[in-house]
C-alpha cells in the first residue's frame, strides 16, 4: 500500500529548498508526496536576488479545502518546514489535527526552522505557536541547537519536547565538544517507544559530524525529509535511521562541494547558485546509503 505524505514547505524554480529538497528523496525511496508550496520563489535567498511569491493562510485553506472535496486527502505522515506567518502556521496545525483525527495513527514530521547563531529567523509572535501548538502536535521534532548548551541541560531539553508531545527529537547540530575535535559538529536524537510487552523505552543516541566550510541551502529540509523516511523503514531503530539519514547528506555535501570548487576554479569561493545541491546526481546514495557516519548509542 502507498505510503503518502503532505508536504507543506518552500519551494523555488531554480536550486533545491523546501519542498524541492524533500519530494525527490521520498520519490526516490517509495513515498507519494503531495505538496503545498508555503512559499514560491525564483531561488533561495541566499542569492543576490531574489523574487516570487507567499500563501497565505487563506490561500493555504483553499488548496486543503479541493483536497478534502474529492475525498484524496488521506496521509500517512504531514512533513513541514520554514514558516514565517502566524496564521498560516496556526492553519498548518489545524490541517493536521484534521488529518490526525481521520488516522490517529498519522506521523507529524515538523522541522522548526526558527533561527541559529543566536539569531532568530521568524518572528517572536511564532514562538507560542511553536510551544503551544505545533509541538504538542508533532510525533518528530529536529530543532538546531539554536544557543549554545551543555549536554546535560540539551538532554533535559530533549525529555521537556518528549513531555510536550513528540516521541523522537533530533537535534541535527550543536556546538557541544566533539570527542574527535572542533571540525565535527555533534547531533543528538531521542526516541521513546513502548516495547511489545508495554514497557517505556528510551534510545538516546550521539553523532559526529565532520564540518564543511562552505554555506549550503536546504540540508536542513533534505535531512528532515531522509529522517521520516528512515524512521519509517527502521521504526524501533534511531540508531540507523540517523546513521542512513545523516549519511545521505555527507554523500550529497561532498558531492555538491566537489562539484562546486571544480567549477568555481582555484582559489575562488564557490556560489550559491554552484552550491545548489546535487541531488539528481546523488540518487543512488540516496536509496542505499553506505554508513560514513556512526551513531554512539548513549
């Protein structure tokens, strides 16, 4: 039986962000994706310019409203991504909570792009929305570090979301010390999960990623898209759905940076538009990703 998942994210014509770094990484590994384009832009804006358009709540209500008429709004997992707008992000949750109540055992995969290096993306007014509402709603959280932590206090932090609501939270950076040295960035993952016999467990794993110096745009969807998917084919193992999911993205960074300094040439930065992911170009890791990165069962 297809497994569908509605993907509400960005998306832009030229490059890969947003929907556009989610839907042919699920295509690839098997997965139906609908998708609503929260925003539609020419390309990302990390770029010197940039245009296009936003939806808005209404908008939003529309398109869910043609799906809910002919009856085809039937999901498995509802994936979102960069929000900016308040109502828009208070209808998003209504969606799913609709959704939630036709298959109560739909998975709510929210990727809280809120800011980092201590400064915010979206505004204030989002964060009660966040807290209130779309955390509570979400079965997989994958924050960034947003500020600088200890371990001991981003696991308290970890077991606070799982309070709230999700049963896995992915920390997908830190600047927490890694044991093999300053050019890894550390992630976090936690999952709690009832075991056959109804007793509550809790994995709790560690990752070291090796650093790129170079800025790259939508890893973070890519790694939020490979992350349902791998915990969809793995459902009891964190450990492995982070080690594929977080291999995927080592495979396609050093393929993308690989690419872009050989067109860049000697001794010049590589562009936003030579760092566009190379996605297409990464379809086989993507569906069988080899294990560069392990995880540390904690």
């Amino acid at each position: 039986m297809d497994c569908r998942v509605l993907s509400v994210q960005s998306h832009v014509v030229r490059g890969y962000v947003g929907n556009k770094s989610a839907s042919f990484p699920l295509q690839v590994l098997g997965f139906e994706v609908d998708t609503i384009n929260s925003v539609q832009f020419s390309n990302h804006t990390g770029y010197e310019h940039w245009k296009g358009q936003v939806l808005t709540a209404d908008e939003l209500h529309v398109l869910y409203e043609g799906i809910k008429l002919n009856n085809v709004n039937q999901y498995d997992y509802v994936l979102t991504g960069y929000t900016r707008d308040d109502s828009f992000l208070d209808m998003v949750v209504d969606i799913v909570q609709e959704l939630k109540r036709a298959n109560p055992n739909l998975v709510y995969v929210c990727d809280p792009v809120l800011g980092d290096n201590g400064a915010m993306y979206v505004p204030e007014n989002l964060l009660p929305i966040y807290r209130c509402k779309v955390v509570p709603a979400a079965d997989i959280i994958t924050p960034n570090q947003f500020e600088k932590l200890k371990m001991l206090v981003v696991f308290q932090v970890m077991n606070l979301l799982h309070s709230m609501g999700p049963d896995t939270v992915v920390i997908t950076s830190s600047d927490l010390p890694s044991p093999l040295g300053d050019q890894y960035l550390v992630a976090l993952g936690s999952q709690k999960r009832v075991t056959a016999d109804g007793t509550m467990v809790t994995q709790q794993i560690r990752m070291d990623i090796p650093r790129v110096d170079a800025v790259f745009v939508g890893t973070g969807d890519l790694f939020a898209a490979m992350l349902l998917a791998w915990t969809h084919l793995h459902p009891d193992n964190l450990k492995m759905a982070c080690e594929k999911t977080v291999s995927v993205l080592c495979h396609v960074i050093k393929r993308t940076i690989t690419y872009a300094k050989e067109v860049a040439g000697p001794n010049r930065r590589p562009s936003p538009a030579q760092l566009e992911l190379r996605m297409v170009q990464s379809k086989a890791d993507i569906e069988d990703p080899a294990i560069v990165v392990n995880a540390v069962v904690l």
